[in-house]
C-alpha cells in the first residue's frame, strides 16, 4: 500500500498547484496551493499516508456527509420526505432547480440539500455543530478536531447565495429554523479543519456497510451506508459526478478546500487533499489521484 502511495504522489506532482484555490471565501484564498496529502484507511483501521496526510484543511462539503449521518440518526428514513436522492447536474450553489421543484432539494450534498439537512438537526439539538464536531472526532479518534471560525465568519460575511435558497426553501415550507441560526451552523459544519488521515478514519465506516471499526460500533445500518455511497457515486462531485464515475468510478465526496474523500466498499476509505480546483470547484490534483488510484488496483465499483 505504502507503495502505491508513493507512487501516485510521484506521478500528480506535476499537477499540484495547477488550479485556483477557491476565493469566493477569502479566508480559503490565503491557503498555500502546492501542497498534496493522500491517506487511505482500511477495514482494520490500519492507515497508510503519503505527502501532507498530517496538515489539517477547512473540510467545507464533505461535512455533509456527516450531517446525513445525524439526519439519519434522528429522522431515521423520514428525512427523505424533505430531500431527494437523485444528482442535480448543477454546480454546488445553484438556485434554479429549487424554483421549480418547490423547494424540495434534489439531494443532501448540494448546498440547498445540506441546508435543509441542517435545519432538520437544529429542530432535533440544541448545539448542532457541537454534535457534528463530537461526531468526527468521535468517528476519527482524534479529540482535538475543531473549526476555524475565521473561516465560518468570513463565510458568513459573503452568505447571500445561501441565504437566498434557504429563503426560497421557507417560501415553500421546508426549512424551519431562523435562516441566519442554521447558516451559522451550516458554515461552521464546513469550517472544520481536519487532515486527510482524519477523514480517512473517519469516512472508514462507509467501507465497512456502516460499521465503524475505531470506535466499534454502527454508525449507520448496512443498508443506509449502501444509500450513503451511492448518492456519493452519483451527487458526490456536483456537475462532475459524471465524469469523475467515468475516469475513478468510486463514490466521492470533494469540498472547495481542496478534499475529496472517496470509498471502496468492502476495502478501504480514502482523502486526498490539494488546495487547488478546477472548474466544478473539486480539487484538480485529487481527482488525479484517484484516477491514478483505480488504475492502479484495478477496481471501481462498476
Ligand atoms: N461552504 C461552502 C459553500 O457553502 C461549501 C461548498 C463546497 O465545498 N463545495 O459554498
């Protein structure tokens, strides 16, 4: 394995740094772009690293995986009532769809989807990103796990597209809470600094049909975290959930910091990390790297 790592860190150097660093949150644009990291977490636990593993990120998007986990922890199945499963064929941030599908998300791991999740935890908790940030510590085993508020406020300060949809989504009846109440938890969510060994442990269950070998137990059922990864193979990457199935063929979850988790059932949960994005705001070097990684084992879910 560690071999593996070494040489998929060997063959994307060229492409580390080549991208832009997301700017539409000011304080992601002070992040150094040549940097990469790849960790990859087996079924056992045992972990492997390459490049950077260690240096911690803003996770952004791929908190919305766990704030699924606690949706389907309190809402169980019925959250499904208030958010779809099928891709959105959108960027991340897009409005349209909301308009003329009332409302209701197309799924949790576009921004509109994660806000309603969002708004569903606040109904059920009383420190919701408390909750999600015990989670990742909990699943990770690491119990230094924070956010960078400077991160979270300077999202904050340039909220108003997200504000825009979770208005348009109380329009329609399907967001409860005070608007500014779950933006402020929502970016919090995704202002969580973890590294990509971190996120490895802690995506691992998703290997392992929802049973989480650091901690010992059951995140999710075998037959939500079945759910979980294919929404991910098919929401995962926004507007290139198509072609990242076409060239890794894993389910994936990226965020605009630069990581993108990925998982091969039964075998192991990986995060590759390099700040620097290509178009759909998924990182350029990292998507090569899982490119590199299927090649390698030969293996993709299809
Ligand atoms: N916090 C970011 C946003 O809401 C997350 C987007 C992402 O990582 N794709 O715009």
């Amino acid at each position: 394995m560690q071999e593996l790592l070494n040489d998929i860190l060997e063959e994307v150097k060229p492409l580390v740094g080549q991208g832009n660093v997301a700017s539409y949150i000011p304080e992601l644009a002070k992040v150094d772009p040549n940097q990469f990291g790849i960790a990859i977490c087996d079924t056992q636990g045992k972990v492997t690293t390459a490049g950077d593993a260690n240096t911690g990120f803003s996770i952004q998007s791929i908190s919305k995986v766990f704030n699924l986990v606690l949706a389907y922890i309190y809402y169980g199945n019925s959250l499904w009532e208030r958010v779809g499963c099928e891709p959105s064929g959108l960027p991340f941030n897009s409005l349209v769809q909301l308009e003329y599908e009332n409302g209701i998300p197309r799924n949790p791991f576009i921004n509109a989807g994660a806000l309603v999740i969002t708004d569903m935890v606040h109904s059920r908790l009383i420190s919701p990103h408390v909750a999600l940030r015990d989670l990742v510590r909990k699943l990770s085993g690491n119990p230094y796990i924070l956010a960078d508020v400077d991160v979270a406020e300077s999202e904050f300060e340039y909220r108003a597209r997200n504000a825009a949809m979770s208005y348009l989504m109380k329009a329609f009846g399907n967001f409860h809470n005070d608007v500014e109440e779950v933006l402020h938890t929502y970016f919090m969510n995704c202002a969580i600094r973890m590294s990509c060994v971190d996120l490895a442990r802690a995506t691992q269950f998703l290997a392992n049909r929802g049973f989480c070998t650091i901690t010992k137990n059951e995140v999710l059922s075998g037959d939500q975290s079945r759910q979980v990864n294919a929404l991910l193979a098919t929401s995962g990457l926004y507007d290139e959930a198509g072609s990242f199935a076409f060239k890794v063929g894993l389910p994936g979850k990226s965020g605009v910091g630069g990581g993108i988790i990925a998982v091969v059932p039964g075998r192991f949960s990986i995060c590759v990390w390099s700040p620097a994005l290509n178009k759909m705001g998924n990182s350029m070097a990292g998507v090569a790297a899982l490119e590199s990684l299927t090649r390698h084992i030969k293996w993709s879910v299809y």
